[in-house]
C-alpha cells in the first residue's frame, strides 16, 4: 500500500519516522532538517519509507513499504543503550568555555570520499549540525576544522599541500605508522613543505615527538620561521604534540612547515584550524582512513600501541564515533570482525574515563557484499554495544535504503559511498541520533 501526503517543497531527502518522537521527518535538498509532525499515525510507526517525489509546485512524500526502513525495528534495537551518552552532553552544557572534542574513526566514509571539499566531509558538517541545536551566543557557524595529512580523496585535495608539485617519495611520503587515524607525512630532506592556508585566527599542527627526529621549521604569513624542537615534550608526548600558533587577525592566513634536515624523519599528522572558537564549540577530529579495516588500526604501529593516545594535541575525547565493517566485507568474516573491533575499542579507550560514549556508525548497505551479509555485520555492532557499558549503535542501515534505490540515489557517489548530500544528511542524523540519546 502507498500512502501520499502533500507537502508544498520540491525536494526532500531521507524521509524517515523518527523512532524517538514517532513524527515524519526529513531534509530539504540543501540539507535543512524539516518535521512534518504525526502526519502518519500510531497505525504507520512501522512504515518504510521511500525517498521523494519531486517537481514544480506542490509535491508529495511517498510512503512505500517495499523498501526496508523500519523506524520501529530500530528504536527497539537502539532502545538498551540510552543513557550511554550522558557524558558526552554534560560536556555539551560547558559547550560556551569548554570545546566539546569528539573523534571520528573509520574508513572512507568518515576520511569524506565523494564529498565535495575537504570541508564537506560528514565529520566536518556534524560540528555545524549539533551548533544547531545546541547554540552558543556569537557563534553561528563552527569554523574549527580540523584534517590528517592524507593525500584527499575524490572530488577534492587534501588540506596540507606539498611542494613542490611531484615531489619525490625520496624527498616525501604519506605515511601510516603514526598519527591518529593512522596518517602522518613523512618529510625526509628539506625539498619538501607543507602549505596550509585558512580563514580564522590561530592554528594547530599537530606531530609526533619523539627523540632522534629532525625539528620542524614553521612560518606564519611569510614571516621569519620558528624551530619547534620535535625531540622535546614541550609541545606534549609521543602524538600528543602539537604547535598552536594563536592570536592571528581574522582572516586569511598561510602556514608553511618544513624538516630542517638533520634527520631523515619529521612525522606531522594533521592541522586545524579556528577563527575565534578555540576555547569553545564543538571540535570533530577527522581519523578517517580509506579502505582500512578495523584490524589495521588495531595493528601495532610506530609505538605498539595500535590506536592507544594518538588523540592530537593531547585532546581528551569527550566521544569517540567509530564507522567501519564496509571494508571487511570484502574478505574479513563478521566473526573476525568481531574481535578486531573490540580489540581497537580496548585501544581506543586506553587512559580514557570507562564511561566516554562510543557511538558504533553501522552504516547503510552498500550495493555488493562478498564475505557475508551486510545485516551480520550489523548484528555484530549491537552485539559488541550489549556487552560494554558505554557503547551505542547509530544503525543508518535501518535508516537508510540500501545503494541503488533510485528514490535516495543523491545520497550516493557511488557503489560504496555517500555524495555530498549524503554527507550534509549524515551529519544531520547523527546530530538527532546525539540529541536524542
């Protein structure tokens, strides 16, 4: 049976029924959260929903249950992990003089394949999503930003970029021993600098500090360089280093970095970047690391510590979300699954107070799976948040159809992964998700 209710908008996106509120919910296409109320009734709670059915003038949101959303299913499975983010917003209530940092992992949907930019990445859009509803006076948008030294994904170029152009792998290297999200630029002789430009008014470089290591020289706006002594815990220890230039003017900016070449080693891992909200808002730390699995972040790396305190500057997260499971279908079984992603959840909360919130992102079916059922994969993230004590599961499986339904396919880039309106709608369900837990 197909239900239509007419709604005067051209276009809406992830129309779904909100398990919380149970009132018919979606975004307009330029990503604005819309509630339609309890259009559909207590007899509906259980519908799916499909997609929208565009035009000029007057359209209408089509209710389909051939396509499986089932907003009743997932607030019962969701149900026994409320009350897990309590943490996460008593540091929302000191949002106005205290930064909210929370720390995204995961594969490339969280680094932002098929984004736009590199500010049109999930992780990214989510800081502006949750300002939304939680605002803070003189601060309409969140302009903390922050990205790995990645080499950037389709449809954008990384943050940090290397000169000269072609560099050689002699001269510079990405590398994935350090750095969380497991991403660092290996410089190597003095040819190389990273050139990073902002709008704002200071700025972070976060690296690894350890003894044996060249130092890194850093210059401001074309302004005489300064020698930050990597070998020394000054700046913090090990990945939690970083160099914060502050108190810049508002506006346009240029920060260059480069080995002064007495060693062959100089390991930066990211930047961000702030424009009056240092000390405030919502910071979300991009560790996202393409076609990576849960066992190559638990792997040992540079220290054997696998993903342990690799939190940049020294961070202390106030919530950790961790998407991955789409890169194990293709050879990992949900079993082995399993193991890997509690052995990184073990990393992850090493020194961490027990009851940080981890929300597990179960993402949306992708077109093809090899190993296993993408449902299996699922299962496993609620089995995992039923045996720890401040685990969640975010399903966008139960959310959002599955890669190749015509009705969603804006959300989608491809075979695998969200477009930029997918990214802007993520951003947003997890923005609810967090709202509502």
């Amino acid at each position: 049976m197909v239900r239509k209710y007419a709604i005067t908008e051209d276009e809406f996106q992830s129309i779904h029924i909100d398990p919380v509120d149970g009132h018919l919910k979606g975004f307009r296409d330029n990503g604005d959260p819309v509630d339609f109320g309890n259009a559909m009734g207590p007899a509906a709670t259980d519908a799916t929903v499909a997609g929208f059915l565009g035009g000029s003038g007057p359209s209408a949101v089509q209710l389909n249950t051939s396509m499986v959303i089932n907003s009743a299913s997932v607030a019962l499975r969701e149900a026994p992990f409320r009350g897990r983010l309590a943490p996460f917003h008593e540091a929302v209530a000191n949002r106005a003089t205290t930064p909210v940092s929370i720390m995204a992992v995961g594969d490339s949907q969280t680094e932002g394949y098929g984004a736009s930019s590199p500010a049109g990445p999930w992780v990214r859009l989510l800081a502006d999503a949750l300002l939304a509803k939680y605002p803070i006076a003189g601060l309409p948008t969140q302009p903390f930003y922050h990205q790995p030294m990645n080499t950037g994904q389709p449809s954008y170029t990384p943050r940090v970029v290397v000169t000269p152009a072609g560099v050689s792998a002699t001269d510079y290297a990405i590398d994935t021993t350090w750095g969380y999200g497991r991403f660092s630029g290996r410089f190597r002789t003095t040819v190389p600098t990273g050139v990073f430009t902002f709008t704002g008014t200071g700025a972070d470089i976060y690296f690894v500090q350890f003894a044996g290591i060249s130092k890194m020289l850093v210059s401001v706006d074309g302004g005489a360089a300064v020698t930050v002594d990597t070998t020394s815990t000054t700046y913090g220890i090990r990945e939690k280093a970083a160099y914060k230039i502050r108190g810049l003017t508002s506006g346009a900016h240029t920060v260059t970095f480069k080995s002064d070449g007495t060693t062959t080693s100089l390991f930066p891992t990211g930047v961000a970047s702030y424009d009056g909200d240092e000390s405030k808002g919502f910071h979300v730390f991009n560790g996202g690391h393409s076609g990576w699995k849960a066992g190559d972040f638990a792997s040992p790396g540079g220290d054997s510590l696998g993903m342990a305190n690799r939190w940049p500057g020294g961070r202390v997260p106030n919530l950790i979300t961790l998407g991955l499971g789409h890169n194990e279908t293709i050879a990992t079984t949900p079993a082995t699954f399993k193991t890997n992603m509690n052995t990184l959840i073990d990393q992850l909360m090493t020194g961490l107070d027990p009851a940080t919130p981890i929300v597990l992102v179960g993402w949306f079916e992708k077109l093809t799976t090899a190993t296993a059922t993408w449902p299996q994969y699922i299962t496993v993230l609620y089995e995992i948040a039923a045996a720890r004590s401040n685990v969640l599961v975010c399903d966008f499986s139960a959310r959002w159809p599955k890669i190749g339904t015509t009705a969603f396919a804006t959300a989608y880039y491809d075979s695998t992964h969200m477009s930029p309106t997918g990214h802007r709608l993520a951003a947003q369900v997890l923005a609810d998700f967090l709202a509502s837990y």
